[in-house]
C-alpha cells in the first residue's frame, strides 16, 4: 500500500514508475489530502494505468477534481482492466464530474466499488449514473451516502438499479423522502428482484409512508439482507409494515432479511407490540436494531416472548443479535429477555436506565440459566451503582452466562467504587477469557485483559 507521504514531493512520479513497471506490491494507492493530485498529476497517473494489471484500489478523495480530469479518469476505465476499486473527487465533484465519470464506467467491466459520498452529486447526476449502471456489470458496491439525490434522482437510480450488478448500496442522507421510496418498494419487488444484498437509507425523512413503501418489496424480495433505516422516522406503523413484511416472506419461504436496523425511528409502545407479534414469525432475521426509540417495558416483555417463540420455531436459529439500548427496558423487560431469549448471542442494553434492580434481576436470570447463548452483553451507561454490579459480576464469576466473552460496562457508577479494582480481579481471576470493558480512556490491551 501506498499513501503519499508528506515531504516525498508530489508522490506521484514514484507511482507513476511503478505502474508502468508493474510492479507487483504496489496493490493500492491511498493519496492523502495535503498531497498534489491535480490535474497534471493526474494525468501521469492515468496514463501509467491505462496498461497496468496490478493495482487494485485508488482513493484520492478530498482532491478537487474538475470536470476535465475526472474525464482523464474515465479515459482510463475504459482502458483499465485491473482496478476494482474507486474514490475521487471533493464536495464539489457535482453533477458535471459524475456525467464526465459515467462515461468510462459505463465501458469498464472490471471495477467492482465505486464510493461517491459527499461529492454534491443531485438528480442530474444520478441520472448518468444511471446510463452507466445498465451498461456495467462488473460494479458490486455502490456508494452515494450524503448527497443531494433527492426523490427525482433516486427514481433514475433505480431504473438503471434494476438490470445491474450492484448488491450494496449506500443511499444514506441523500433526501429522500416517503414519496420516493415508492421506487424502492417497486425495485426491491420487481420481477426477477434486482441483485440488491445490502441496502443503507439512514437518515432520510421516509415515515410512515416511506416504511410502508419498502414494505411491499421486501414481501416479495429474495434477495436483500441487510437494510438498514437508521433515523428514518417509520414511527408505529412503518416499522410494524416492515417487520410484517418479512414475517410475510418467511411464510412463503422468499424472504432472506437477516439485518434490520430501526434504530431512531421514533417507534413507541404501540409499534413495538405491532412489532412483536410478526417477530415471532420472521425465521430469516438473526440481528435487529432498536436502539434510541421509545419502547417500553411492556414492548420489551412482547419482543421477549417472540424471541422465545422464534428460537423454538426454528431449532439452532432464531434471533442472535438484539439491541435495545436507549429504550426503557425495565425490571420485567429485562426479566422477560433472560427468560425467553435462549438464542441470543449479542444483547446491548446500553442507557436503558436498569439501575441496581434491573442488574439484580439480570444477575438472578444468571443464576437460573437465563441468557444461555451470550457472548456478547452491553450494560454501560444503565446507572448501575456497586449493589447491582456486584450481582452480576458474582453471578458470573460463579460460572453462570459461560459463553460470555465480552462484558462493557463503562459509565455506571459502580466503576468508580472504591471496591471495583477488587471486584474486577475476583471475576478476571474465576474467567480469564471474560473481556470486561469499563474504562473508555484505557488504551486498547494487545493481550486481550481487562480494560
């Protein structure tokens, strides 16, 4: 790998020799910002790999790049048939460099990433992508994350999405809207279903309407699985449509959804109940992401039990990873979760406010054989004073959770006990494969101890 050191002149002449010796260790070249990767240099660049058949990734993001030289760029894809991996251009690549870009993707069938965020990237130019996409078939991973794409520009995208070759795709922050992500519904649906695996549309104002939009492709999807609406603001009823979507596709044996991340979605009492009661249902699922929305206890005892009732409806499966923080678990939510959830591997209760009561309850659970599967548990900042710690820690340290490798438990007040160094050596001393994490100023330990 290759970066352009500082103080090493332009970097470039150095490149540009051992692409046209090809020379074999020269795999990727990453060029720094305060390095020059104008136009001339990158022109030199391109011409030494137009012919070369070694390097694989070139990422020169944060230079400006006008329109002429990302068509010096394209030039060389169209020649390249080595590189797999692209990202050029600064924030004010636009619409212009994107169309100039096009033109070499759209003959280049040996690029397979593309990253493109935050180049100010609107409908105009999600239109040329679109071109391009119908003519490539190499591309695998696509990248447009904060750019103003907009409903207008994601209709093109998806027209051009439907006979391609992409299977990941970042649309975060892009603006769309719950009118737009009607295009989504129909590609995500379409017939045969578009080569999608991997789908990212955080933060974007979809709603209710935008969730129930996605809903009705994903009934009839075989393919996507991961998508990830992170800040999307589905409230109740996108993410009840959701979730009933893929209980749908389970029962017809089409759905292959094995990550869903709702986190900040605004979903409260009602959708989580409206949630539960699909859940049970959806034996493709094996992660979801709840974090920072207002679920309640009771919401949090429903999703237990559909848990439970998943794990026993599909033997040596179910749901492994659950997160749960920033929602009021409770006393009974987190009873009901070491009671009933026997699949879970990974649990994150981060900031749910459990205090010492929930932790004891947690540690009784323990005791009892609850939480079977665990390796992975997130207690920090759940206000957990040394009372409540204790429990858990002693339960653990009686061998009980025995999966248990990764314990965080980092801003409670427990860690700043007087009591804790000894409480922590007595657990270290009875499970010395037990990773418990709680000082985030530690430097990271090469041999695996506590932090």
């Amino acid at each position: 790998m290759a970066w352009g050191a500082r103080g090493a002149g332009s970097g470039v002449d150095d490149w540009v020799k051992r692409l046209e010796a090809q020379d074999q260790s020269l795999i990727s070249v990453h060029v720094f910002q305060f390095r020059r990767f104008g136009h001339e240099e990158v022109s030199a660049f391109c011409k030494a790999l137009q012919n070369n058949t070694v390097l694989k990734e070139l990422y020169a993001s944060g230079h400006k790049m006008l329109p002429e030289t990302a068509r010096i760029v394209a030039d060389m894809l169209t020649k390249n048939s080595a590189l797999e991996a692209l990202c050029v251009g600064d924030s004010e690549f636009g619409d212009e460099g994107v169309a100039e870009l096009s033109i070499g993707l759209s003959k280049n069938n040996a690029l397979t990433s593309l990253d493109l965020e935050a180049k100010s990237i609107g409908p105009q130019g999600a239109a040329s992508l679109q071109n391009a996409l119908q003519a490539n078939t190499s591309l695998k991973t696509l990248q447009l994350a904060r750019n103003a794409v907009g409903n207008e520009g994601l209709a093109s995208l998806c027209k051009g999405l439907k006979p391609s070759s992409i299977t990941s795709l970042d649309l975060s922050e892009t603006g769309i809207t719950g009118g737009g992500a009607a295009a989504l519904g129909e590609l995500l649906g379409s017939v045969p279903p578009a080569h999608i695996f991997r789908l990212i549309l955080s933060n974007n104002s979809l709603g209710p309407e935008g969730g129930q939009a996605i809903a009705q492709g994903i009934a009839k999807n075989s393919m996507l699985e991961e998508l990830n609406l992170h800040g999307c603001e589905l409230g109740d009823v996108g993410a009840a449509a959701l979730l009933q979507a893929v209980q749908q596709g389970c029962e017809s044996d089409s759905c292959r959804l094995r990550l869903l991340v709702v986190s900040s979605c605004s979903i409260g009492p009602e959708g989580a109940s409206l949630m539960a009661n699909a859940l049970s249902a959806c034996t493709s699922l094996a992660r979801l992401d709840l974090r920072e929305n207002g679920v309640e206890e009771t919401g949090v005892v429903e999703l237990a039990k559909a848990i439970g009732t998943l794990a026993a409806r599909n033997p040596g499966g179910g749901l492994l990873d659950l997160d749960l923080g920033g929602n009021a678990v409770g006393l009974q939510g987190v009873e009901a979760l070491a009671d009933s959830s026997s699949s879970l591997a990974r649990l994150s209760l981060f900031n749910s406010g459990l205090g010492d009561a929930g932790a004891a309850a947690l540690a009784k659970q323990f005791t009892l054989g609850g939480l079977p599967s665990l390796t992975e548990l997130n207690l920090c900042g759940c206000e957990v004073g040394e009372a409540g710690m204790q429990a858990v820690l002693q339960a653990l340290q009686d061998g009980h959770a025995p999966h248990l490798k990764v314990l965080e438990v980092g801003a409670n007040p427990a860690v700043q006990a007087d009591g804790w160094e000894s409480l922590l050596s007595n657990v270290n001393g009875a499970r010395p494969d037990l990773d418990i994490a709680w000082n985030i100023n530690a430097p990271e330990d090469p041999n695996h101890q506590t932090s």
